[in-house]
C-alpha cells in the first residue's frame, strides 16, 4: 500500500511537505502541491482517514441522532428532509455524515457519551428528542458540540435550529378567521415538544387578538399521529358540532381530522376547514389537498449542519437560528357557511 513516504521519495520532497500539501495547508506552493497531488494519483494514494483522526483526535465525522424513529415517521419524511439538508452541507466540506437511532431502550444500555464515542463522531445534530428526555440532560451537559433542532436550549457545548413555530401557527388560525370562522379548534401534539408549546401559543394568541374567548376543551392532543387525531378528533366533532374550522399541529394529523369529519359524515371544506403544519409530500395529493404551514426541513437540517461545523471548526460560539414559515393555502379550507 503506498504511503505518503513513497510520495516525498517519488517527488523529491520531505514527508512533511507532502502531508501539508494534502491537508491543503497554504504555506506550499501551488506547483508543488499539483506536483505531489498527480504523483498520489498515480500510486493510487489512499488517505487511512482513521489513522489520521486518531493523530489530529478527528473524526471528521458528524453524526444525526434521531430519537424515535419509526414507520410513523417515513409517511412525514421529516428525518429524511432533514437528513438530505445535513448532506448537501457535509458535501460541501470535508466532513462526513452517520444516521443513528436511539429509543428508551438504547438509552438505558449506553450513555449518549458512549452513543458518540463509539461511532466516533466530532459533533451531534439532535432530532425528534422529548423535552422531558432524561438523554437531553446528558447533551446539556456534555462537552460534545451538538446542535438541537426544534428545542430552545443553549449552552458552551450546544446551539440549536427551529421554525418560528409559534408565528406559523398564528398564520394557520388568521387565515381561518380570515374565512369568518370563529368556532376553531386545534389538535396539538404531545406536552413533551417544544414545537407543541409554540404552536398552542400562537393559536391562543390568533384566538385573543381576535376578540374570542378561549375554549380549553376544544384543544385536544392526537401526538403527532394520523389515527390518534382521527379519535380525538371524532370525539370532539360529536360533542362540540358547532365546530366550523380545525387547526392541526402536524400535516398527519390533520388527514386523521378529514377521516374523522368524514365518519360523521361533514364535508371538507364545506362543512369543516382543516389546516395542518409542515407541508408534508402528501399534503399536495390528499383529496381535498391540505392547506398548510410549511416549514422548509431541507433547510432546517443544513442550517443545523452549518452551525455544528463553526462550532467544530471554532469559527463562532454555539448559536441559534429561527427560520420562517409560509401558509400554503389548498382546497381544504373555505369561507364559513354563516356566521357561528
């Protein structure tokens, strides 16, 4: 196997030299640097990558970690949007990528420490983590560089990304009393997601700047699940009919509210607007197709990726990023057929 002593032999300069010279250090010259780098080609020069992150203590590896992940996730797409976000900025630089999953079992097997040391990762891009996750502790905590998406938190060690979700969610309810709905109830996800907080914040705010009085019983959980809206939904639907718009924390769980609107036999949109978050594929292709809050996940998992190299490369402290949100209005939604 050659080495780079074979290289400086063949290009009549020191080892020192040719090591600089494919690390990219500015301190050689262009022509030999060409020099050394055609001669590496032509003995099929293979960097050991492992060899030299256990010289520089790199791995030039950053890792996503997504806590649950399962066949609910695939339909949203949300860990793989991510993902290729996180990609195309890996692509740009050096780095390269691992995807590892974590659940409540993993957990009490292996510290997030040991997640980390053993597949060897610089820094940590989080996902999909509770906020009540006894693992987020241990990142708080840790001296490993990670970058939380969707939970505020901030340290030496931690920066993070999110959408302005609270924003998003008071567009969602606008647009409804827009339509001249004043009966709007929402489907929220679980207690333990900051994305959850958010939303119900800018929903109760929509709802007060409006001038109509809060109804806690119209606020009901589905955790970010199609059948558990569809239930929760239902029930709601049969006890309160006066019910003329929803707003839905998810995209999934708002196909769950049209399947429970359609059981008890309302229309969508003619007898109940529906507006879900996130701009899923499948928002698009439902029938009707959703009206929604899209948030750019693509973007969201780059952004992420972005800060995590600064922080790997020491070129800024850990921050945070909020990014926008934009209605996409659909054949979901429509003018109330009179006033609640």
């Amino acid at each position: 196997m050659t080495t780079i002593k074979d290289i400086a032999k063949a290009a009549g300069v020191s080892v020192t030299t040719v090591s600089r010279a494919l690390n990219g250090y500015s301190d050689v010259s262009e022509k030999t640097r060409k020099k050394i780098i055609e001669i590496s080609k032509e003995l099929n020069y293979s960097p050991n990558i492992l060899a030299r992150g256990l010289v520089m203590n790199k791995s030039k590896t950053i890792g996503l970690l997504v806590s649950g992940f399962n066949k609910e996730s695939v339909k949203d797409n949300f860990t793989f949007e991510v993902l290729s976000g996180i990609n195309q900025c890996a692509a740009e630089t050096d780095y390269d990528l691992v995807l590892f999953n974590t659940n409540s079992t993993k957990q009490r097997e292996k510290t997030y420490a040991q997640l980390c040391r053993e597949r060897r990762v610089d820094g940590v891009i989080l996902q999909g983590i509770k906020t009540d996750d006894p693992y987020l502790q241990e990142v708080v905590e840790s001296s490993i560089p990670c970058v939380l998406i969707d939970i505020p938190i901030q340290t030496e060690h931690v920066g993070y990304v999110s959408t302005d979700n609270s924003l998003g969610a008071e567009k969602a309810v606008r647009h409804l009393l827009e339509l001249g709905h004043r009966n709007i109830a929402m489907v929220n996800g679980h207690d333990f997601a900051y994305v959850s907080e958010e939303r119900l914040k800018g929903f109760k705010k929509a709802v007060s700047d409006a001038g109509i009085p809060g109804r806690e019983e119209w606020i009901v959980n589905g955790d970010f699940k199609e059948y558990e809206a569809e239930k929760a939904v239902f029930e709601l639907l049969k006890i309160h009919p006066c019910i003329t718009a929803i707003f839905c924390a998810s995209d999934l769980m708002a196909f769950g509210a049209i399947k429970a609107a359609a059981r008890l036999n309302l229309s969508v949109p003619e007898d109940l607007s529906v507006v879900g978050y996130d701009d899923i594929l499948l928002a698009g292709y439902v029938s009707p197709s959703l009206t929604t809050i899209a948030q750019n996940r693509e973007m969201l998992g780059f952004h992420a990726a972005r800060l995590l190299m600064d922080m790997l490369n020491k070129d800024s402290q850990p921050a945070h990023l909020l990014l926008e949100t934009e209605l996409k209005v659909r054949k979901s939604t429509a003018p109330v057929k009179h006033g609640d």
